[in-house]
C-alpha cells in the first residue's frame, strides 16, 4: 500500500497535481456513469483546492455565496483549518462546515 501525504502536509505544486489529477478521475467516472467515482474524485479536489488558499481570507461573520449552488449563501461563524463552520442562509439553521474552496 502507497503511504498517501495528506493535503496539509503538499506543496503547491503536488496539491496542483492532485487537482488535476481528480478532475480528469472524476471527467472519466462521469463519461463511464459512475455517479459515486465521480462524486469521490469531485470532492477530493475541492479539498485539495482549499488547502491553496489562505484561511485568513476568510472572515467570521461574513456572508459568501457557495459556489456551484447559486443564490445559496453561507454565513461563517468560525474557521477551523480550511473549513469554515456556519449556516446556510435561509436553510434548516443547522450549523455545518463547508471547505472554503467552496465559498466566494
């Protein structure tokens, strides 16, 4: 078995390459209808993507929208890592943390 770096522990160059490399994983999944592949591989680079940027962009009690979901709208009430914890606007009102690639 390969011993895998975690994301935090990746240049920016290797996260580059991860990314790349789940994109064009997930492109095939999706071609071939492997709806779980694709969403795996999906997810991976988002995550990836939030390790390139910085977490103190982010500022609590700001309000982003939620890419890939629009007029969605998430409210951070801390940060944690790269995950910002909060609630979607006009959602349940249940606290959820979401990677900040994932918000603009």
């Amino acid at each position: 078995m390969e011993n895998e770096k975690r994301y935090s522990q990746m240049t920016e160059e290797e996260l580059k390459k991860e990314i790349s490399l789940m994109t064009e994983k997930a492109r095939k999944a999706e071609q071939m209808g492997m709806v779980n592949e694709f969403a795996v591989c999906e997810r991976k680079a988002v995550m990836a993507k939030a390790y390139l940027l910085n977490p103190e962009a982010f500022k609590s009690g700001e309000i982003y929208a939620i890419e890939g979901d629009p007029g969605a709208y998430f409210k951070i009430d801390y940060m944690n890592g790269v995950f910002a914890w909060g609630y979607r606007l006009g959602g349940s009102g249940k606290e959820e943390a979401l990677p900040i690639s994932l918000l603009k």
